[in-house]
C-alpha cells in the first residue's frame, strides 16, 4: 500500500509527528509519499512534485496538522477519489481522527480494519469557473464596512433577499465551522444537504435554512464601486465579486471520503471540541 504523508511543516509538532507516522508506515511495510518540499522530515521518502500527482499515486492519505491542512488536501482526495484521515495537531480539528498519542492506531489502515465516511462537497460556480468546496462558500462585504444586499434563488424561482455582512452557503461538515459561529444549526456530518446561513443580518427575522441536496441556489449581490464584495471558498481563495456575476452553489458529483477508525458518538465528540473551544 502507499500512503501520501501531508504535513503542515509550519508546525514544529506536525514535522515531529509525521517523522514518527512515516517510521511507523514504513516500518509496516508500506511506501510513505511525501511532498518534495516536505522532504523535511529526513526519513527518504518517495517524493511527488505537487499535490496533484501525489494524489494520484497513493491508496490512501494521511494529512498531518490542523482542519486547514485537511480542508485543503480533501480538494484533491475528492479529484482523485482516494480516502484520507487527518492527525490533529492543531487546536479542535473537528476533522480529524487521530491525535499524536493514538497514531499507533493508524497501523490498522494496511489491515482495512477502518470504515469511510461520505462527506457531501459543494461546487461554486461564478465567472465561468467553478471551485469544490468542503466547509463553505462565504459571500461577504468588501473592506468598507457597509453591509451588503444578496438575493437568492432556488431552482431559478426568487426566495429571499438579504441585507446583511455576509451570506454562508455550507456542507453539513462545515456546519460546525464558520456556520456555527454565525449561529448556524449543527447537522450530522454524512448528512445530505445545503446549509445558507446569513452573517449578521440587518432583520432579527432572518435565520438559517436547510435545503435538500438537490437543490440549487444563486446568488445576486448589489455591488459597485463604493460597496465591495467577496466570494470566499473555504477561506483559501477569495473572488471578488461584480454585478453581473451570478454565483450559483449545488452539491457536487464529487465526495471527500474520510477514514474513521474509531466508533464514536459524533454529538459527544462535538461537545468535547467545544468545550476545548472555550479554553
């Protein structure tokens, strides 16, 4: 079996506990492939030039760090169609499966002794491009502080207009992200659905909404020179928005397959990631 190893190298923890993943790995029999520029961990991995190609030459991934690094490499596990499960050594990592104490656990990948979870993606369409998202797409004001008008639509048929910061189109897995914090609903992460949460609407009557997920929704901002606006995916890549633009969000033919090891209440689990929160 090969293994893709992928490290936030920004985090001095995260190189330690991948050098030790990687021993382990190999000490199993696998083939442990890394980044080239991730060679840091000094343990004579086989190397791949970018995510893409490293990607497409592993069985599995194993990511290394916080939800960001999960987030970001889940785009390309979701290309690829290969499953992967994240080591947290960040603060919540409400995606991720391992913590560095248990990462004897992850011997049981060259066994199949796991299960795999279906996460529902979303794609976001504007401009003629469109862009996977894991969490959320985030429609938000410029620089200035001006709130901002989005009208939506569901399935071509007008449904609401919003006067607020920002609007939050999410994936149930992303219900316990930015969504959350915009006191948005928690749904169960295999779920099938589409979350829009407003950020700090201008009505006390404007409140979240699931939709099914066959539902496609648009969005039209009232933007100009004077009153910005931002399409944000997943905090990674930012798009500024125009008036013509129409910015259209359905679920994706594409899913992220996660790797659980353990079998565990996923409410308990929320609850003790948000008590960590509050430390």
């Amino acid at each position: 079996m090969k293994i893709a190893l992928i490290v936030n190298t920004s985090k001095e923890k995260a190189i330690s506990c991948a050098y030790n993943i990687a021993t382990l790995l190999l000490s199993e029999g696998a083939e442990v492939i890394a980044l080239k520029d991730h060679q840091v961990l000094d343990t004579g991995l086989e190397s791949a030039q970018s995510y893409g190609s490293l990607f497409k030459k592993c069985d599995l991934a194993v990511t290394v760090g916080g939800d960001g690094t999960i987030i970001h490499s889940a785009k390309y596990a979701a290309k690829f169609d290969k499953p992967m499960i994240g080591v947290n050594v960040g603060r919540l990592g409400f995606a991720a499966e391992v913590e560095p104490d248990n990462i004897g656990d992850l011997k049981r990948l060259l066994t199949g002794d796991f299960t795999v979870q279906n996460r529902m993606l979303l794609d976001v369409s504007v401009g003629g491009k469109t862009y996977l998202a894991v969490n959320e797409a985030n429609i938000a004001r410029g620089q200035l502080s001006r709130m901002i008008d989005i009208s939506v639509s569901l399935d071509n048929s007008p449904i609401s207009s919003y006067h607020a910061d920002g609007l939050l189109f999410s994936t149930p897995t992303g219900s316990t992200a930015y969504a959350l914090s915009a006191g948005g609903p928690v749904i169960y992460p295999e779920m099938q659905c589409l979350l829009l949460t407003p950020v700090c609407p201008h009505s006390l009557i404007s409140r979240s909404v699931v939709f099914g997920s066959e539902a496609v929704l648009t969005a039209r901002v009232k933007v100009n020179d004077n009153n910005p606006a931002v399409l944000s995916i997943d905090g990674e890549r930012n798009i500024r928005i125009t008036p013509d633009d129409v910015v259209t969000i359905k679920k994706s033919d594409k899913s992220l397959k996660l790797i659980t090891l353990y079998d565990r209440n996923f409410y308990q689990l929320l609850n003790e990631k948000l008590k960590e929160r509050k430390s």
